[in-house]
C-alpha cells in the first residue's frame, strides 16, 4: 500500500474526494491486512496509525466531525469496501463531496437546494432512537445504537436520480434494509413497511414555515419485498464519514431504482403493515408522484421529461446530459419484482 504522508501531500490535492479516495485503499487494505496482522504486528500498526493520522490531516470539515458516541466511531473503523462491479459500484465519476452535501431536498430544512446544509446547524442526530410498530414480533423503541450493533457497515456506491431530473452518483455506507428488517421479526401480514421522518420545529426551520406544503412528518413505504430486496439500503455514511444533517443524519433510506423522493430521511418511526401506507408526494400530487416511483424513462412527468437526466456537478460552462435508464440502470436486479405490472399506471 502506497503512503503519502501529510507533508508529501500538496494543498491542492486534498480534496473530500481524495479524502476518500484514500479512505476507500485503507479499508481494502485494512481488510486483507486484518489477515496477515499476526505476522506484520508492528509494521501493520505503523501503517495503519499513519494513514489515519493523514486522514485527520486532510479531512474536510464534515469529515473532520466528532463521531456521535465513541461506540460510533468503532463501527466506522469496520466498514466493508465496495466491490468494484456492478451493482454496487457503478464505474461512473463520483459526485463530488461538495456537490453531494450542498444540493439537496430536504423540505424539513427549507426549499432551496441550500437550505438543508445552511439551515441545519440546529440540527441534533445523538441522540436517536426508531419506534418499529405493526406487524412485526418485536415492536419497541429501539436506540440508533442497538440498532447498529448487529450490522456489519458496508460502502456502496450508487446512482440518485431525482425526479426533477438531476442525478449523482454517491458512495454511501450503511446496511442492507432487510438486515434491519429481519431483527424486528416481521408477521405474515406485513405486506408493507412504512417510513416517517422526524418534526422537530426548533431545529427544523422548514416544518414551521409558511410557505411549508408538506404534511408533517415526511412518510414514504415500500412493498415488503422491495423493502427486503438486496439493494435496498441503509445509510448512515456517505464519502468514508457520518452523514450530514442535510442528507439525513443519522439514517436515511437509499433506494437506487426509484426517484429520490422514496429515499425518505432522518428516520423516527418505521411501521409494518397489510394495506399500503400513504407517502407524501403521491398525497400532495398524485397525478404527477407515484407510489412505486420506479425510475422509467417511458413514463414522463408532466412537467419533467425523464428520458435525460442532468448529471451533477455542473458549471455555469458546462452541462451533462445523460440517457436515463429503466429502474436507473438497475434492471438487471429489480424488473423481476414488477413482472407482470403495468409501469405505466404503476408510476
Ligand atoms: N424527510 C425527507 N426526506 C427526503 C426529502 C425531503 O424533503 N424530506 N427529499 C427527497 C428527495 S426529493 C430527494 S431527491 C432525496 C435527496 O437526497 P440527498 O439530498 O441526500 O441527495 O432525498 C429525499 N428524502
Ligand atoms: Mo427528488
């Protein structure tokens, strides 16, 4: 494994994404070199304090953050590497860190895309705790803390396509959803899960706003077998560090194949259920959003086309304009789930 240290490294080299870059060869190397520590010892602990130390040296603001709890930490120090192949890695350029963490929807935070990181400071992810209820054998009010003990944290890279028809590619960290699922014991009549986000008016300026159109608490669901399907994720992390407030600390949903809107934020309650639940797009408009959300470049929107997407960052000079694929090119894996659907009135 190749070192630079700090002072081999130039300012203008350090970036969040080089940060990272670094970040993603430590824990591939750390993952192979767990194996072989017995015999380096020493060497392997010099190498592994160095490269944390460039870590520190370098990291962004954000990344630089103190972890919530130190039990935290720890499990950042474990986090599995993507594979690199599909479809947990995409092969396209990275979006970048800034772009990534000061573009966002969030309405709870405002409606500009910079509301949710200017307006977030107030914000407090620690602590956490989810409220499971429904159908399931262990309902309950579970801290962030148990809840992530059991899971092994993996890194995954994948597309976000909004329905407004911008997109990014962005490596998270987290766990699988049905990893979290199976814990609580799901009945045979939980035919739905359902996600809701939390109101907090003092550090939420958007949810006391008046110009606010959503009905608070954000909500969104799934089937149960999306929700249980493999690339259903978790996140927790993005870009090798704990998520930003503005992109939905301390867990958020990521489903790559659907609109950005399904990927809810900030979640308090989780609730399992046989009927499908109300979300909040397809209650405030349902001629123009979904339940299923499946990103379909045959489907338009009424006032977006969604065969192109418009693929973050872009400067004033220059716009990129790319294809939009079925399911965000994630068909191979998820078109068996709405085999026999109508897409079209399905949207
Ligand atoms: N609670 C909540 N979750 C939300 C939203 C929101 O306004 N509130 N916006 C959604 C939309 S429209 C998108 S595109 C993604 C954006 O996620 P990102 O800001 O991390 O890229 O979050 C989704 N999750
Ligand atoms: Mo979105």
């Amino acid at each position: 494994m190749l070192i630079k240290k700090p002072a081999d490294i130039k300012p203008s080299e350090i970036t969040p994404e080089s940060v990272y870059r670094n970040r993603r060869e430590f824990m591939k190397d750390s993952a192979t070199m767990a194996v072989g520590a017995a015999a380096f010892g020493g060497a392997a602990a010099t190498a592994l304090a160095q490269n944390g130390d460039q870590l520190k040296a370098s990291a962004p603001e954000a990344l630089q953050r103190t972890p919530p709890a130190a039990w935290w930490k720890a499990k950042f120090d474990s986090v599995k590497p993507a594979p690199d192949s599909e479809p947990f890695f995409t092969g396209e350029s990275l979006t970048p860190y800034r772009d990534v963490t000061r573009y966002n929807n969030f309405y709870e935070f405002g409606m500009d895309k910079s509301d949710p990181s200017s307006r977030s400071g107030e914000f407090k992810a620690d602590p956490w705790s989810v409220e499971i209820s429904g159908e399931v054998a262990k309902p309950g009010n579970y801290n962030l803390e148990d809840i992530l003990r059991p899971m092994q944290l993996e890194e995954r890279i994948y597309r976000l396509r909004c329905v407004e028809a911008w997109s990014m590619v962005i490596p998270w960290i987290g766990f699988p959803l049905a990893d979290l699922i199976k814990q609580f014991e799901p009945t045979s009549k939980a035919k739905y899960a359902e996600f809701e986000t939390l109101v907090d008016p003092a550090t939420m300026p958007g949810v006391t706003s008046r110009f606010a159109i959503v009905d608070w608490p954000y909500r969104e669901g799934l089937r149960i077998d999306e929700a249980t399907h493999p690339l259903a994720f978790m996140a927790v992390g993005l870009y090798g560090s704990y998520l930003p407030a503005q992109n939905g600390a301390p867990m958020r949903l990521v489903v790559p194949w659907k609109y950005g809107f399904k990927s809810i934020k900030s979640i308090v309650r989780i609730n399992f259920r046989e009927t499908q639940p109300n979300t909040t797009w397809n209650d405030l408009q349902a001629n123009e959003y979904g339940f299923y959300a499946n990103v379909n470049p045959g489907v338009h929107h009424p006032r977006w086309r969604q065969d192109m997407e418009r693929r973050l960052p872009q400067t004033l000079f220059s716009r990129q304009y790319i294809e939009t694929r079925l399911f965000n090119g994630y068909a191979d894996q998820v078109a068996s789930l709405y085999q026999g659907m109508d897409l079209s009135a399905n949207f």
